[in-house]
C-alpha cells in the first residue's frame, strides 16, 4: 500500500505514519510544503528506529506526486466524502492520500476523486480524528481486504510460548 500525505504539518503525526507505514510494509509519500523539517527530533523520536525500514519519496507539489504516479488509484480520505472507507475495495498497489491536519486535502483536488473519496465515520460534532490515527484506521482496513498479505499473522510471546 502506499500512503500520501498533502502538506503535512505536525512532525509527530508523520512520524507515527512513518512508523506504521514501515511496520507494514507500505510506502509513504510527502507532499511539499512540509510543516517542519525532516531532520526534527520530534519527527525521529516518534519514527523510532523505524526510519531504516521505511521506503519513503518527497514532492514538490499534488502536480509532481501525479506526474511521477501517472496511473495511481489514489483514495482521498476526507471527512466532506459521502462513501465509508469500508465501502471501497482496495488493491495492493494502491495509493491513500490524506490532507494536512489544519485544512486537510482542498475541495478543488477532491472534485477529480468524487468516485474514491472515503470518510471514517464520527459524531457530528467531531471534526476529525488525529491525522496519524485516520491512517491507521483506513490502511489496516486495506490491508485486511488483502488478508494481510506478507504480514505476520501470528504474535509470538518473549518468555513463554502459546
């Protein structure tokens, strides 16, 4: 799977999205401008020593992340969509993409995707989950279409044994 972030602002968030992204085996793709710089402690402490696993690519812009993904089925996960996210099917290859924290992803880029705009549902009041936790949600759910396919299906204990 691959999940995109447009214009990411909080280091933190990224970094706990770098972090599940390594942790299953996904790709994550920045999308200029950047909130913070990639060199931010808090961005690597919430990464941990996950960043050595992570296959990770920069853009300058929506327009480079298109050009250089010419055939992307790209889901925009926003809360303005009227479809579930556990109402579309996901394939291996495809691309998630979530907007900044303080405005996420613009209602111009959004009219281009109305068929694979997704939404997790909330109390109305609710604006939106935490960015890091809305990635969560939506790729574990992708992943689980895909029965979690080489992922370790099975937890072991440390002194014991099942």
């Amino acid at each position: 799977m691959n999940i995109v972030l447009l214009e990411p602002e909080i280091p933190q968030n990224a970094g706990n999205i770098a972090r599940t992204c390594a942790a299953t085996k996904s790709t994550l793709h920045l999308i200029k401008p950047l909130g913070f710089s990639t060199e931010d402690k808090y961005l690597k402490r919430a990464g941990l020593d996950y960043w050595k696993l992570l296959d990770i690519y920069y853009y300058e812009n929506f327009n480079d992340f298109l050009e250089k993904n010419p055939l992307a089925t790209i889901f925009m996960a926003t809360t303005k969509s009227k479809k579930l996210y556990t109402e579309v099917e996901y394939h291996q290859n495809d691309f998630i993409m979530f907007g900044k924290e303080s405005a996420g992803i613009p209602e111009e880029i959004l009219l281009d995707y109305k068929q694979t705009a997704v939404r997790i549902p909330m109390f109305e009041e609710a604006r939106s989950l935490n960015l890091s936790n809305a990635v969560a949600v939506v790729l574990y759910e992708a992943l689980r279409q895909q029965n979690f396919n080489g992922l370790l299906k099975q937890g072991q204990l440390h002194r014991h044994t099942w």
